[in-house]
C-alpha cells in the first residue's frame, strides 16, 4: 500500500508536465470550492492534474482491485491458488472482443447508439469474457453437475481455441490496428476519463464487497 502511495503521488507530480505537490493542493482547494487563489498554477495544471493523471491512476487501481478480486473468485472456485482468469480463457475471451472491436469498429458504429461508442471496446471485450466463461461452464457440466476438472480442461481447450482467434485476428490486421491492441494488451490508460472511472468502479468494487 506504501509502494501504491508513493508510485500514485510520483505519477501525479512527474511527466512533460511537472507539478509540485503545492499546485495539487491549490487545485484540488480550488475546484472544491475552498479556496478562491488560483495564481499559482495554470489552466495546463489543472486539465493535466483533473482530467488526465488523476482518472488514469484511479483506473490503474481499480484495475489492479479487479485482478485480484477476479483471482481470488478463481482460486476459491477450483480450490487451486494457482488458477487465474488467464488460465481457463477468461482473459483471451475478452482480447477476441477487443480486437474485434479495434478491427471492425468503424464498421459497428453505423449500429451502435452514440453515447455507447465510447465504450465499445471494454463493451465487446467484457462481452468476450463473458462468453467464453459460459462456454466453459456449459462444457464442464457433467451428469447436470459442474465438475471441477472438467472446468479446468474446458477453461484450457477454449483457451487455446481463443489463442488461435486471436493469432488469425493479428495476422488479417493493420499496422495501426495492431499497435492499438498490443498497447490494450500491456494494459493502456489512454482512454481512461472519470465517466469511465464510475463506470469500472462499480463492475469492480460490488464483486469485491
């Protein structure tokens, strides 16, 4: 939690633009309306501090919540604290749906009402968890009764099917479109704004309660 605080506050402070922890008080006192000096920083400031750096870290831990809520659903679920959601096809089901996302969305948009276009992507990339986890679950059911190991083998079967989809996906696509999804894949917070910040805090910190 230390190193979480410090990384937090070294992510704010650092970066093309530099912010002293003076102007992150002055701004924060600003916009909350407890303070009426606004000499000591710029408007550069305050959008980088409020609009920028500040959802992005937020995002970061509510990602870093959500994977180990995830795994330790996981671990209880199979009673192995090895297993992850990586392990029986989880997280390619939702690489599948990213990736047809970051192929084919120009193509959706034509389909999609206007307020959901930003969210597209996690959208379709949760849809693809969701469903290869259905898919193993269905698969593993033996006799009307879930088997565990029959999971697991389920979970490593769809696993390898959704790598085959994703290497098919990659081999068809751009340049550009294989940049932005390799920059999914390393976990970018690009996109990452306070509605999407809401959003994400409640898929993450209800299962986590």
């Amino acid at each position: 939690l230390l190193l979480l605080l410090f990384l937090a506050i070294g992510s704010i402070i650092f970066g093309p633009v530099d912010i002293t922890l003076k102007q992150i008080k002055d701004i924060i006192l600003y916009n909350m309306g407890l303070s009426i000096n606004d000499s000591t920083f710029s408007r550069i400031h305050e959008t980088v501090l409020l609009d920028i750096r500040l959802p992005r870290i937020m995002m970061a831990i509510l990602v870093g919540l959500g994977l180990g809520t995830a795994g330790a659903i996981l671990q209880g679920l199979f009673r192995n604290p090895l297993v992850d959601p990586g392990f029986i096809g989880v997280s390619s089901g939702g690489a599948i749906g990213a990736m047809i996302a970051i192929m084919f969305g120009s193509f959706l948009y034509s389909y999609i009402p206007k307020i959901l276009i930003p969210f597209t992507l996690p959208i379709l990339a949760m849809s693809g968890s969701f469903i290869t986890t259905m898919m193993v679950y269905k698969i593993s059911k033996v006799s009307n009764k879930t088997n565990i190991m029959a999971m697991l083998l389920s979970g490593i079967a769809i696993n390898a099917l959704s790598g085959a989809v994703i290497g098919l996906f990659i081999s068809i696509s751009s340049d550009a479109e294989l940049r932005s999804f390799t920059f999914w894949t390393l976990g970018g917070l690009d996109m990452s704004d306070w509605n999407v910040v809401m959003i994400t805090s409640l898929f993450v910190i209800i299962p986590f309660l």
